[in-house]
C-alpha cells in the first residue's frame, strides 16, 4: 500500500471523483493551474480541463452560490474556500441555501454532491485569521453534514463518501496535518461512513473524545495516562454533524468519564452539546463531571499560540482530574 | 497598448476624471399607451396563440392577484405580494424562453411561473401551506417552486439566486444542454454583494444567465434614488463585461424582443446578458406594506397611466386578434374558478407532522427520528393543543 500525506490522499480522493463522474468539478481560488495554494487539485486541471478544474474570482460568496447552482443542476461541484476563515462572507449562502435547499422546496430541488473543502485549524502560526476552528456555526445548521478526518487514510475515504453523499457536505481539513501526517492510503477508491465515529483504542476509566487535528494530540495525552496506569477508551468522531451520539454514549456508560477535547474556544463550541447529550443519556453512568479541554474564549493567537491551545498536557491533567474526582 | 487585465489603455498627459454618468443606456420601447408601435420600431415576430397566451397569463396574474390580496385581508391567507403593473416584464421574458430554460425568480415573478404552466391549483396549495403544495407547507406564501416545470423555489433572502443562477447556467453549458437560465431580482437585490459575485462569477466563466432585473423605482419604502447613484442598473453589466439592454418593462413587446434576443446571443456565445426592466410597482411591497407612509397618491396614478396590460390589450384588439366580448366573459369566468379553488384549497389538510423532519436530509438522520418520536409522544398527552396533527399520528 502507498504512503501518503494528506495533501496526496486528498488529491488522489480528487482525482478518482473527477474520474469516476464527470459532474464532479473542482473550484476556487488558486485552485486551477496552480492547484491551490496547499496544492490539493494539483493537476487536476491538466488531467480533467479547464472547464471541470478552474480558479474563480475572490469572492467565498460567490463560490458558495455557483456552487449551490450547479449541485442544483445536478452536478457535484467540489469548491475550496481557501481557508475557514475566509467562509464567512459565503456563510449566508452555505446556511440559508446549501442547508434547507431540499427542505424548502419540499424535496423538489437539492444540492446533495456539494462539498465544501476548507482547510481549519491552528498550528501553522498563522494567528486568528488563518487558525479558526468554526466548525460549531455550523453545526447549529440543520441541512448540513460535517466532515473532519484526522489523517491520510482517513480523508481519501471520507471526501469520497462526502461527494458521493445525497446531503452537502462542509469537509473540513487539518492544515497543520497536510503535509505533517503521513500514513498508508489503499489506491483504489474507497468510502468510509458519515455520521459514524470510531473507538480508535478501547478502555475503561475514562473516554477521550476528539477529532481532526486534535486526535494526535489527545492521543499523546492518553499514552501519558496509561503509562501512569489510567486505562483510556480513545475515539474519533469523525463527524460533527450528524453526531455519533451511540457510539460515545456506549463508551461512557462503560467508562463513566469522559474528557472532550476541541481546538475551537470553548463557549459555545461543540464539545458543550457533546456534554449535554451525554450527561442526559449517561447520567447514571457519570463518576465524575464531564470536562473540556479547549481552545481560549479568545481570538486565536500568534505569538503564545503554545499557551492557548488545548494540548496534550492539559489533556492529560483533565484526564488525571476526570479519574481522580 | 494592453495589459493583463484584457483592458485598452489609451494615456492622457493631463489628470482628468471620466464622468459617473458618461454611459447613458437609452431604453427600448416598440409599444405606444394607444395600442400602436412607436415610429421606427418593429414588432417581434408573435404569433397569434403565443400573444394572446401572453395576454392572459396576464390578465390571469391580476385577477389572481387581486383575489389573494383580499384574501389576505380576509385572514384567510397569512401574506401576499403582487406584481400589479409588472405583469409584462415577467410574462414577456418568459415567452421569451424555451420551457426547459430555468427559471430563478426573486418573489414577484408569478407571471413567468404562470406562463409555464403553474395550474391555479398548484397557486392555490402553495398558497394555502397545504399537503397538496409542492413546497410541502413549509414556506411562506408566493414561495412557489416546480422541478417539471424548471422554476426553482423561491428563497426570500435576497439575491441569492444570483450567484446560483450563474452555477446552474454553467452546469447547462457542460452539459451540452442548449438552454439558459433566466435570473430575476429587483433593483434593490442588486445592492446585495450576491449581485457582484453572480455577475462577475458568470462572465468571467462564460456562464449563459439572463440577468433580469427588475427596476420597480422602489424596495419596500426605499426609492431607487437611495439605492444607487449611477445610470440603473443597467451600466453595471458593462463594468463586468457583458452585453446589456435596457427596456420598458411595461411594453410587452419590447420586453419579448430583448429577452429573445438576450437568450440567442447568451447560447451563440456561452456568455451572459444583463437586462434591465423599467417599470413601476404599483401595489404595495407586500400584504404587510402601506406605500402611502413614502409615495404620493399623484405619482402612482402617473405611472398607473402606464399600465401594461391595458397597452397590449389595444394591440390584440387592433390587430383583431382579441374578441373584446368574449374577453370580458373569460375574465367573469376566471374570476369564478379562482374564488372556487381558494375555497377547495383551504380546505385541504396540512401536511403530516412526518413532514416536520423529511427534507432536511435526503433521509433523516437518528437524532431527527428521535426528537420526532418524542414529539409525537408530546402531542399524544396533549392533544387539544396540537389539532392539525393530533388526529393522524
């Protein structure tokens, strides 16, 4: 099996879609020739035209409207909003008319075959406008799917499930992990389910919930606690919207801890709805507080990005906080 | 000399401005108030059944929308908009089109909606919210939508379609399909930054849209002079490169004429075409809306004078294509059938509470199955509360 960054995996994920489906068309800014400015449709546009690989003007919004136009029409356009950003000018496009198309108009229209790829997350130094975690906006939208991988492997199979999927579907990638993670990734095509999280190690003190960029992190925290004897379930949601309540609440009725972990500011980041779901499912299971481990409920930083976000250590201690309570 | 930006430079040695007002783009007008064309002008090539199809799409729309605005004010439906004194720049563009164009309306093109087919029934469930209506009730009324016909449902903020329309135009265009897309919003929709990214989207893209816009002279109480400062909006669609035309939007003949013309150029050229249609809205924005608060009752009756209907109604009659007695018998009639539809529609049940959850995915997810059984589990112990359901879950 070929290795892989998550860049490669991305454009191979790409490459197979554009192959397989000729309404599948990738779009945005730098994405043409250049092949975008982390180079996830390099030679896209050499291999499938201009007309199916191709740079717009600077304008999220107007991405987002074609976009809904042509998944409209029947396409299954693939647009990159270079970073999460940059998404906002594009949000009343992506909640008002990506998310209830087909609600609106009583299933006689949709646009299931739309993704939005969009890079998020810190790590790259990048400071508040190229670190943002916004995923939590959106999950307050009903309509749309939330995609996050964690690695390579990972997000070949989920963007080819998030084309191929009858509801849109916003992909968010880890940046810092483009080139960072590296990982064998099977070549032929390949889905892996939406809306199903994965138990990536099983235990049974304390569950350890994170996703995306976050899971290497959580991961080197739960290494830290079992080597002190802490016995840790680990998994990966995968998706944020729509949430694999089962598979996190027959974990922590099994554990009775759970410990969520999230880049994004904690106040109204998804960890809190993760919490409240689960204190009512699992209340009687609980042995200790649910707790998060997060980003600052402030703008995300430069130079004490260190500082801010929500690291192994301080995984570590919650986790040490959530067994010993 | 050029540049990178596919601009002509021509140079000046002397600092000088260009004027915000040195394009100035005139109008077209083929139909005079009497009934007869105007000194130079050429009647579009019509037939009898197309004009007279056109004629009473419109008369249709107005009767329709008189009908439903007292509806509204009967409390029988919850809100209304009418397109009284646009009827030609709705109906004439959409004549204009082949069927299987799509149709991307703002909310006040009930004209081109009924030109396609829409029954008075299907008016009349949408209407109504109820189980009959396409939109499945979950929409306001005049949010009308039909995929058999290629009309995408309404969407009520404004200018979205816009940049959409640009999408689906594309996707036309690679699909080999030989249609276009037909785009509508208002003056003021085209403040909305949608406006700039659909505009710009769709000529840098070679995307086949007809931009039409409807210069109404108002957005709810705000006049055109409060919306913008430079010639309409028609000059706006050279500054992104694209042929434009300006017409009387209540001169049927002429709105035919530019739109047919828009339509082969945009598929000749994969390329799209901004037109602007002057007219006047002479109701109110909406059943919630009081123009007398912003408007003079001497400027209404100015542009009242203008009416489009009346207009191509001298037209059909000069040209002995319309039987004045035998119209004024269909209009009874029409008046007729309307009021007994309204009364069949509102009596038609609302849709089923499985319809609070379908739709907002292509199948609904767990947790929307769960708060459904929930719910109906509320509803069971509270069934007084809850009559539209409550007897059929």
């Amino acid at each position: 099996m070929p290795k892989m960054n998550m860049l490669q995996a991305i454009n191979n994920a790409l490459d197979l879609a554009m192959a397989k489906d000729d309404g599948v068309v990738c779009f945005g800014e730098d994405v043409g020739h250049f092949g975008g400015v982390f180079r996830a449709t390099s030679k896209l546009q050499e291999k499938y035209g201009k007309a199916r690989c191709f740079n717009t003007p600077l304008t999220e919004q107007g991405i987002a409207g074609f976009a809904n136009g042509m998944a409209a029409q029947g396409m299954k356009p693939v647009a990159e909003i270079q970073f999460a950003d940059y998404i906002f000018p594009a949000f009343d496009q992506i909640v008002n008319e990506t998310a209830k198309f087909r609600y609106r108009s009583g299933n006689e229209f949709n646009v299931g075959g739309l993704v939005f790829r969009t890079p998020y997350g810190g790590g790259i130094a990048g400071g508040h406008y190229h670190s943002q975690s916004p995923e939590a906006y959106f999950a307050h939208t009903p309509g749309l799917k939330i995609v996050v991988p964690r690695n390579p492997h990972q997000a070949k199979g989920l963007l080819l499930a998030s084309i191929n999927c009858p509801d849109p579907v916003i992909f968010f990638e880890p940046k810092k992990l483009y080139r960072a993670s590296v990982g064998e990734v099977p070549e032929e095509y390949y889905e892996l389910p939406i809306g199903q999280a994965e138990v990536m190690k099983t235990g049974t003190q304390v569950t350890v919930l994170a996703w995306g960029a976050q899971m290497e992190i959580v991961e080197k925290a739960v290494e830290m606690a079992e080597a002190i004897g802490i016995s840790c379930e680990l998994i990966d949601l995968r998706s944020i919207l729509p949430w694999d309540v089962d598979t996190v609440a027959e974990s922590v009725k099994k554990t009775g801890r759970l410990v969520i972990n999230h880049e994004a500011p904690l106040t109204g980041g998804f960890a809190g709805e993760i919490a409240a779901t689960i204190q009512q499912r699992c209340f009687l299971h609980l042995e200790s507080p649910i707790l998060r481990v997060c980003g600052l409920d402030t703008p995300y930083p430069l130079a004490l990005e260190k500082e801010y976000v929500a690291d192994h250590l301080k995984t570590f201690e919650a986790i040490k906080a959530s067994v010993n309570f | 000399m050029t540049n990178p930006n596919n601009a002509t430079i021509s140079t000046v040695h002397q600092a000088e401005f260009t004027s915000g007002h040195a394009l100035q783009i005139p109008t077209l007008r083929i139909l005079q108030d009497d009934g007869t064309l105007y000194a130079g002008a050429t009647a579009p090539e019509l037939d009898k059944a197309t004009a007279l199809k056109m004629y009473q799409t419109m008369t249709f729309i107005r009767v329709l929308d008189e009908r439903m605005l007292g509806a509204q004010r009967q409390g029988r439906i919850s809100f209304y908009m009418k397109c009284l004194g646009e009827e030609a720049a709705t109906v004439g563009s959409a004549a204009a089109l082949d069927d299987a164009d799509m149709i991307m309306a703002q909310y006040r093109e009930q004209g081109a909606l009924r030109y396609r087919g829409f029954t008075l029934e299907q008016f009349m469930n949408q209407l109504f919210s109820n189980e009959k209506d396409l939109g499945k009730g979950r929409q306001m009324p005049v949010h009308y939508g039909s995929n058999a016909i290629h009309y995408m449902t309404i969407s009520s903020p404004l200018g979205t379609q816009i940049p959409q329309a640009a999408g689906y135009a594309y996707a036309q265009k690679l699909r080999g399909l030989s249609n276009v897309t037909i785009c509508y919003f208002g003056e003021g929709a085209a403040s909305e930054g949608d406006f700039h990214a659909g505009l710009n989207m769709a000529a840098v893209h070679k995307a086949p849209v007809l931009f039409f816009c409807r210069n109404n002279g108002y957005a709810i109480s705000t006049p055109a002079n409060e919306q913008f400062k430079g010639d309409g909006i028609a000059c706006r669609g050279v500054g992104y490169g694209m042929k434009t035309i300006r017409v009387d939007g209540a001169d049927i003949l002429a709105v035919y004429q530019a739109t047919k013309m828009a339509r082969e150029y945009a598929l000749a050229h994969n390329e799209p075409v901004l037109l602007e249609s002057i007219a006047y809205r002479l109701g109110a924005h909406s059943s919630s809306d009081d123009p007398s608060g912003y408007r003079s009752k001497e400027e209404e009756e100015l542009w009242r004078k203008n009416d489009p209907i009346s207009r191509f109604r001298l037209y059909l009659l000069q040209k002995c294509w319309l039987d004045d007695e035998a119209d004024k018998v269909a209009t009874e009639q029409l008046r007729q059938d309307i009021l007994e539809a309204l009364k069949v529609a509102e009596k038609v049940a609302k849709p089923g509470i499985e319809h609070l959850i379908s739709d907002v995915y292509a199948e609904p997810i767990p947790e929307l199955e769960r708060q459904l059984a929930d719910l109906k589990d509320h509803i069971r112990k509270y069934p007084d509360a809850y009559p539209i359901t409550s007897g059929r879950i």
